[in-house]
C-alpha cells in the first residue's frame, strides 16, 4: 500500500534530480560537445545530491513516533535492522534515480554506448551513497539544522565513490574499459555494507541514550 | 543523566602513576605546568626553523627562492593529518573508556587541525601560483588538504549542534573515526583522479628526493609546529575543562578562589555540586 | 645578498612573505583566541557562582 507520505518520498528526490540535471544547460549553455563532457560528473553530482536530501527521512519518521527507540531494544543486532531500513530506504529513494539516469544523461548529451555503464555504476554507487549517509542521518537525529548538517557530514565521504562513478562513465564515454571501475565499486559497496550499518546502529545508540 | 562510576571488583590493577593525571581535575593543573615549557620550546625552535628557512636554506634549482613556502606549507600539512588522527583516536578513547579528558582532548583538537588545515591550503595556492601559474591547482595534495577540511568542518558543526557535551563529544568521536578509515580511500582515489586528468606538463611540487639543505629547516619547523600543537591543545583543553566541570567543587573552588569579593561561607553550608 | 634582494625573493617576494605572514597569523590566533576563552570562560563562572549562591 503506497500512503500518500511515501510516494513524496519517492518522487522528491527524482524530481530534484531531473531539476539540478536541467540547471546545467541552462547555465552552461546547450552547446552539445560541453554538455557531454559534463554529462558524467552532473548526472552522478546531482544523483549525489538528490540521495543526501533524502537522508533525513531515514529515521526521522521512526524517530518522531517513537519506535527507533524500540529498535534499540529489540533482539535482533540493530546494525542488521539499520541495514533492512537503508535498503528499504533505497528502494524508494535511490532506485528511482538509477531507472531514471539514462533519459537525464541523454539531455546531457551523454553517447548512448555509456548508458549501461552508467546505470550500473548508480546501481552500485547510490547503495553506497544511503549506507554512509545512514551514518550521517542517525549522528544527526533530532538536531536543528539537519539537512544541511547531514550534507557536511557526509559529502566528504562520498568524494570517492564519486571520483570512480563518474570516472566510470566519462571511461565507457570514451570507449575505454570499466572493469576496474566496475569493480573498485563494487568494493566500496562491499565494504560499505559491512562497516557502515554497525557505524550507524552505534550513532543511533548516542544519539538516543 | 549522571550515571554511577562502576565499582571496580576483585584486586587493584597495578597501575602506572599516569592513571592519576587521567582524570580532569589533577589534569588541570599539570597542563598549566606544562603550557609554559612548551611554549618556551616552541619559540625557540620556531626561531631556529625560521632562521634556517630564510637565511641558511639554498634557493632551489627549479623553484628559486619559492621554495622556502615549502618549509611552512609542508610541516602545516603534516599538522593537519596528524592532528586529525589524534583526534580520532582521542575519540575512540573516550567512545571506548568513557574517559573525559580523552573527549576534551578530541573537542580540543579540531580548531587547530582545522587551522593548520586552512594555512597549508593557503601556502599551498601561493606556492602554486608561480609555479602552475593558476591561484588553485586541483593537484592531489591540495584537494585532499580540501577534503578534510571538509571533515574539520563537519567536526566542528556536529559538535556545536549538539549541547549536551557527552553527545557531542561521542558523535562527533563516531564521525572522527569514520572520517579518519576514509583518509586512505579518499588520498587513494584523489590521486587517481589526479593522474588521470593532470596535463603532463604540470610539475609535481615535492615528489623529488628533497636535498639535506632544504630537509633539515623542514624538519625544524615539523618540530616548531608539534611543539606548539602540543602548547595550544593544554591551553584549549583547560578551557574545556573548566566549562565541563564546572558543577565540581575543585572548579567552584578554584574559580571563586581568585574572585576579588570576600570568601563565600564555607562550602559545608551547602550542598556540594556534583563531583566531577 | 642584500637587503632589497632578501626581501625580493627572487621576485617571489610577494607568495613568500604572504606565506609566512598567514603563517604568524595563524599560529598567533590561535593562541590569543584560547587566552581570551580562557578570560570570558572564568568570568562567565564567577558570575554563574555568584548567581547560586544569591538564589540560594
């Protein structure tokens, strides 16, 4: 059953996607040859950007009624219940970015053969983005200011997965290989599924006692 | 909520006499101690490194006499790094102990970091202009200098946005920790990106072997630099100290001691704040 | 060397003293700034003692 709050937590970030991917044109100009130079670092900014607005409603909800403090008790580790919440919250925040990239990166004039790369490099780069920005979203729970808090927090750690997503791209733009892209980001993901959920379920701890 | 020491239980641990200065209040005043020589040394070795950098070190062969940038842009960014880990660990110390002066010592680090963080951007832009010939150069040190100021600065924010200083000081302790496992991806993927993008054109400033003339006012300013991290950090952390204890009875005491209205009555009349 | 060409730098007199200058400034700030915390922090206490034990 979709409620109406959830729908407006899938469609904001898409839609703040396809405006900050449109911004670009309009201030750069729609010289075709600048646009696809851009194409891989502003579809994948802006995917960047569009998952860090959606981090504040990781836990804000549960947290306003009062059941993430029932998480804390419950028997299960919390780092595996953070996990299922971050991956529900990808499904419905993140995934819908990935689906919508390709027509985004065609307005950027991105060569079509980069497409797929595209897609999987989101695929993998966006699960990555909502488990850092997990930590960020419990570290600033209840604090004023926590968008733009949040953003602080966790741009910097986003640097990497940035640098080879859209590394990936503008390297399948070019006809280059992206396996070795393909796979340092599927480490991080890796890597960001083992550590970052136990870093989250310990911040939820602080931010709650 | 203040919660009960837990009571020790079976036989005394031998312990150092360090275990004594763990605490805030005998730290206070070995910090004050201390603050005084630290300094001294500072200065003179501030003195000595700056004598060498500007009077006895050669101009270099490429850089001419801009090299001598180097020896307050390098040692700052060596600052802003090792700051950061002391924080840090400072950090995990106090997530792991609950140790008070380990959170004062990680809250007081991050302004300095921060500000060696700011002066080796700074010295590094001015030493790149005449060099590259651009006032930034996205060259791997200095976006990797950029990025964890980022990490400073999210620090700091987290820090101020949380009142009670427990909180702040465990969270912030918490996104130390994870920023400090990144360091190494970041400078890793920085540098690829680096390589990647950089015209080939473009020298790398420092990579050479650097000759002993230019490494020994280098090494005297690392020095000069940790001593005076080391001065300013007691000074800041006693400050920290005083506003963190300041329901004790040491610090009432101590504050109205050097208050110039006469002696309140004597502490027994009331109740004694919450011990520290 | 003279004066003049000590200060010229080889004509990166400019970036060089720009350098040590921040350099002096950071390093002074952040000493005067904690020395000063240090002054607003006792008295902020001392009138915080003062006030309890009025209200007492």
């Amino acid at each position: 059953m979709v409620s109406l709050r959830r729908a407006q937590d899938a469609l904001t970030p898409v839609i703040f996607f396809a405006i900050v991917v449109a911004l670009f044109p309009l201030g750069v100009g729609p010289e075709p040859g600048v646009l696809a130079m851009l194409a891989p670092g502003v579809v994948w900014v802006a995917a960047l950007l569009a998952t860090m607005l959606s981090l504040p409603r990781l836990f804000a909800n549960d947290y306003a009624d009062g059941t993430l403090e029932q998480l804390l008790l419950a028997p299960q580790p919390l780092a595996v219940l953070v996990l299922a919440k971050v991956v529900a919250h990808w499904l419905l925040s993140g995934l819908p970015l990935v689906l919508l990239s390709p027509l985004l990166a065609l307005q950027m004039q991105l060569p079509a053969d980069a497409l797929p790369t595209l897609v999987i490099s989101l695929l993998l780069g966006t699960p990555v983005l909502s488990l850092i920005g997990a930590i960020g979203a419990a570290l600033t729970l209840g604090l004023r200011g926590g968008g733009v808090l949040i953003s602080l927090l966790v741009l910097p750690l986003y640097t990497p997965v940035l640098i080879f997503g859209a590394g990936s791209v503008a390297a399948a733009a070019t006809g280059l290989d992206v396996e070795a892209y393909n796979s340092l980001l599927g480490a991080f993901l890796i890597l960001a599924l083992t550590f970052a959920p136990w870093a989250a379920a310990a911040a939820l701890r602080v931010s709650l006692d | 909520m203040a919660r009960a020491e837990p009571i020790p239980s079976g036989p005394e641990p031998v312990t150092l006499e360090l275990h004594r200065y763990v605490s805030p209040k005998t730290f206070y005043p070995l910090a004050g101690r201390l603050i005084p020589w630290f300094g001294g040394l500072t200065a003179l070795l501030l003195a000595v490194g700056l004598y060498y950098a500007l009077f006895i070190a050669p101009p270099d062969y490429q850089q001419g006499e801009s090299v001598r940038i180097m020896f307050i842009h390098v040692p700052a960014a060596w600052m802003s790094m090792f700051v950061y880990v002391v924080m840090a660990g400072a950090g995990a110390v106090g997530l792991v102990w609950n140790a008070k002066l380990a959170e004062v010592l990680a809250r007081s680090c991050a302004p300095i970091g921060a500000w060696f963080t700011v002066l080796a951007l700074a010295t590094g832009s001015l030493w790149g202009k005449p060099m590259w010939g651009t006032w930034w150069a996205w060259d791997a040190r200095i976006t990797s200098e950029l990025i964890l100021l980022f990490l400073y600065l999210g620090v700091m924010a987290l820090q101020s946005a949380i009142d009670d200083p427990k909180r702040a000081a465990r969270a912030a302790a918490i996104l130390a920790l994870v920023g400090v496992v990144n360091i190494p991806i970041i400078h890793f993927s920085v540098e690829w990106w680096n390589t990647l993008h950089q015209p080939a054109s473009v020298t790398r400033i420092g990579r050479p072997s650097i000759h002993i003339s230019l490494l020994i006012p280098l090494l005297l300013m690392a020095v000069a630099f940790m001593l005076y991290f080391v001065t300013v950090v007691l000074l800041r952390m006693r400050n920290e100290i005083l506003e963190r204890e300041r329901h004790s009875a040491w610090v009432t005491e101590l504050i109205q001691s050097a208050d110039a209205e006469p002696a309140p009555p004597a502490a027994g009349n009331r109740p004694r704040g919450v011990a520290g | 060397m003279s004066w003049r060409d000590f200060f010229a730098m080889g004509g990166y007199g400019f970036y060089v003293w720009t350098s040590y200058l921040l350099a002096a400034v950071v390093l002074a700030l952040n000493v005067i700034l904690p020395l000063r915390a240090r002054k607003t922090v006792r008295a902020r206490l001392r009138a915080y003692y003062r006030f309890n034990r009025q209200s007492r």
